[in-house]
C-alpha cells in the first residue's frame, strides 16, 4: 500500500499547484505574518507566533487537495488504486505543503528577527536551538493541522458547507487545549522568549506523529466504507 501512496501523493500535489488552490491559505498565512511578526522582534516569540498560525493554515490545505481533483477523474482513480489509498495520498499533498511552509516561516523569521529571547530575559539562548524548537513546534502544528483537516471534511462529513467551521474548530481547540501537543509546543516557545530557556518539543512532535497516524488509519478505512 505504502509504494502506491507515493505516486498518487506526487499526482495530488500536482494537481494541488495547478489548481492554485493552495494559494488562498499560503497568502492568508503570509499576510497574518506580515501583520504579527515586524523586523527586529524577537525570533522566539516570532516562531512561536507562526508555529500557532500554521495549524488552521495546514487544515485548509487539506481541503483544497481533496477538492483539487474533478469528481470523475477521481472516481476513476478510486476504481484503479482503491479509496484508501487515494484518499491518503491527498493527505500525503497536503502535509507536504504544510511542511514547506512550516521550513519557510522559520527562515523569513530568522532572517527579520532581531535578539533571540525578549528584552529582560536571563539569558540570551543560541539560535540553533531557538530555530530547531521553532522547527519543530511548526512541524508539530503542521500535522495537527492535517489531522484537523482529514477531520473536518470527506468521508468524515458528508455535508461540505460545513467542513470549514468544523475544521476552524478542531483548529481553535489544538491552539487553547493545554493537553494538545500544539498548545505546549507554542507555549513553550513563548516561555522561552521570557526567560531564555529553550525546551525542544520532542516530545510534542511524536505525540503529533502519533495522533496524525491514528487519524489518517481511520479516515482511511471509512474512506473504504463510505463512498463519496
């Protein structure tokens, strides 16, 4: 299964940028960029202001792969590669996306940030580690981002109208519940911009990992069940 899902990932990105369906979420993410972050703030805070941004940006990623392809293309493609497969190969597009917006906030960040932690910190912490936390963190938001997005659309929710507010909703609860592994990887960035300290979210990410695999493992198997 895992060597069909490559190609059909490939042919959903593709179909992904033809469609420039991925635009509308990569200008509104730039643009609550450009509005949060300033030249000269501290990259701490900056990251973790961008990790936050990132999650509801990856679920409406997710939506614009699975609505990327025409209806009938798709129906020929469930018939020749089966629908579990098609379906996590538009997943697959999506969190590529997800990550190379994820690597590029962390780079525009570092490139406009000023110091690393905030003014009146105990220390001063390295960049390496204050960018490999801020990697990380994104990356953490980016798969529950995706995981928000396979939630809040087919073959979960039959009815697509409301697909975005549910989706908007699993987004607004990864940020604010404190057991989410989003809410403690952003936090922890912006602890880390007062005091100094840096505490890389491993533990965050694989928590992420976990919950990403669940969730594409049973979305994929109602994919199966469910036709569309």
């Amino acid at each position: 299964m895992t060597g069909q899902v490559g190609p059909l990932a490939r042919y959903h990105l593709e179909l992904l940028l033809r469609s420039h369906a991925w635009l509308p979420p990569f200008l509104t993410y730039v643009l609550l960029l450009v509005i949060g972050v300033e030249a000269g703030d501290p990259l701490l805070g900056s990251l973790g202001l961008g990790a936050g941004l990132l999650l509801p940006v990856s679920a409406w990623c997710v939506r614009g792969a699975l609505a990327a392809e025409p209806p009938s293309s798709r129906a020929c493609l469930v018939a020749a590669a089966g629908p579990a497969r098609v379906h996590l190969g538009a997943l697959l597009a999506a969190l590529t996306v997800s990550l190379v917006l994820a690597a590029g906030q962390v780079l525009a960040v570092w490139w406009t940030a000023g110091q690393v932690a905030n003014r009146g910190a105990t220390a001063q912490p390295e960049v390496g580690s204050a960018l490999l936390a801020g990697l990380l963190a994104s990356v953490v938001c980016a798969l529950l981002g995706v995981s928000a997005g396979a939630l809040a659309d087919r073959p979960v929710l039959i009815r697509g109208p409301y697909g975005i507010p549910v989706a908007l909703t699993l987004a607004t609860l990864l940020l604010v519940v404190p057991v989410s592994p989003a809410n403690a990887a952003v936090r922890g960035l912006v602890e880390a911009a007062r005091t100094g300290r840096v505490a890389v979210p491993w533990v965050q990410l694989l928590l992420a990992v976990a919950l990403l695999a669940a969730c594409c493992a049973g979305v994929a198997a109602l994919a199966g069940r469910r036709p569309e």
